[in-house]
C-alpha cells in the first residue's frame, strides 16, 4: 500500500531545511537535485531555496524550500523524509 499522498504544496510561510550544510551553492544544488530524485512524492512541486549562512566564522550553503501552511504541516512533511533516511529541520 504506499505512503498517503503529500498535498501539494501552498504559499504558507513555514519553512524546511533539509540534510546539513554544503560548501557551495553547486554544491547545494547537487544535493537539492539528488533529494529531489530520491523523494520525488515529497518534494515533487517544491522549489530548491539555497541560503549562505554564516557558521562558526564560515560560509556555508543550506538546502532548504516551503510552502507550508504552518508548524505542523512542515513537521509532518519532515517526519516523511526523516523516515526516508533524510534529516529536516522545521524553520519557522
């Protein structure tokens, strides 16, 4: 029987990060591409944000998109892909 089928996704200010942070904006993109590939039903519609962020002195890339009406929209995408294997953290 499959996982229930995501909604898809609105212009709810709530926002997602996935997996950890990257050296690069190429490098960002690679992984939102290959998230992209491995969660299709997930992030099927969802559009990649790709924010520098300043960390410990360094410059970092986060993958990261939304679209969520609200906490617990963002937290019940993030157990989905949690399950899968991937981290998320709910930015609000």
């Amino acid at each position: 029987m499959g996982a229930p089928p995501t909604p898809a996704p609105t212009a709810g200010p709530v926002m997602v990060q996935l997996a950890g942070p990257v050296p690069s904006r190429d490098a960002a993109q690679v992984k939102w591409d290959r998230l992209a590939k491995e969660l299709p039903s997930e992030l099927g519609g969802r559009a990649p944000i790709i924010a520098e962020v300043a960390d410990h002195g360094h410059t970092v890339w986060r993958v990261r998109t939304s679209g969520f009406a609200d906490g617990a929209a963002a937290n019940s995408f993030c157990d989905r892909v949690r399950i899968a294997g991937t981290s998320c953290t709910v930015i609000e």
